[in-house]
C-alpha cells in the first residue's frame, strides 16, 4: 500500500509540474522596441507586449482625468500611445521626456498600461530643439550614463 501510495504522489507531482512548464511558468515575455521601429513596421509588433522607448513629443499630452494620450517619438518618427490611467504617470512624464512604455499595440496606437520617465538633465541628455535630441543615440547615451552611476 505504501509503494502504490508513493507512486501515485510522484505521478502528481510530475503532471503539476509539466503543466507548470508547458504554461510558460506564468510570466510573458515583453519585447523590447524603439519608438521608430514600431512606427515604420507596426504590423511585426502585433500581439505583443512591447516595451517601447523613445522622448515625449512637446506639445502631445493630452490628460483626461487619470488617462492620458501623447506621441512617443525617436529618431523623427511618431508613435501615438492611449495610457489607461492604471496608475500615476511619474513626476518626471512631461514634454521631451525619456519614456519607457510598456503595452500593445491596436489600430496602430500603443494601449498602455505602464509608463516610466527618466530625467533628462541628470544625464545631460539634449533637450527638445537642441541637436541629438529624440535619437537613439541620445536614448544610449542616457543609458550608458545610468549603468556607470
């Protein structure tokens, strides 16, 4: 009875754990973009989550109570994103800058559900009308600059 009892138990735990993984263990995997490259090729960005990158386009914000529009662009191309409101847009989110959006794309618009902004004078970043700025190599730099501390 014991053996029958133990071999039963192994059973079940080896089908919870193959369900376990054949799931996905849960998580989904976001996929990492550039403002620009989601705005000249939205149809491979379909279904997915996106994580996009890019400046805050001045003059683009558009608040309705806890939700928000405004235009990601990078590199002279323009990404419209519709945030849901879900939470608190940062006190760093305003006109020129540094965004990351998290969400998916419909009707090629990026329904957000996580917006973060960095500020761009800690890293000395160009501002909106300055040369270099709302480049990738502006977005590098930024980042380059936050990794060495």
């Amino acid at each position: 009875m014991n053996r029958r009892f133990l071999a039963i138990l192994v059973l079940i735990l080896a089908s919870l754990m193959g369900l376990y993984f054949l799931s996905g263990s849960g998580t989904t995997s976001v996929l990492l973009a550039n403002a620009s490259d989601v705005a000249d090729r939205p149809d491979q960005f379909q279904d997915r989550e996106l994580r996009v990158r890019g400046f805050v386009k001045p003059g683009s914000i558009l608040r309705m109570g806890d939700e928000a529009e405004f235009i990601v662009e990078l590199d002279g191309k323009n990404l419209p994103v519709v945030y849901d409101g879900n939470s608190q847009l940062p006190d760093t989110f305003g006109d020129a800058a540094p965004v990351r959006v998290d969400g998916h794309l419909k009707d090629g618009k990026l329904m957000a559900h996580k917006v973060e902004a960095k500020c761009a004078s800690k890293y000395d970043a160009p501002h909106a009308g300055q040369p270099g700025y709302g480049t990738s190599e502006a977005l590098d730099a930024m980042q380059s600059a936050e990794r060495d501390g």
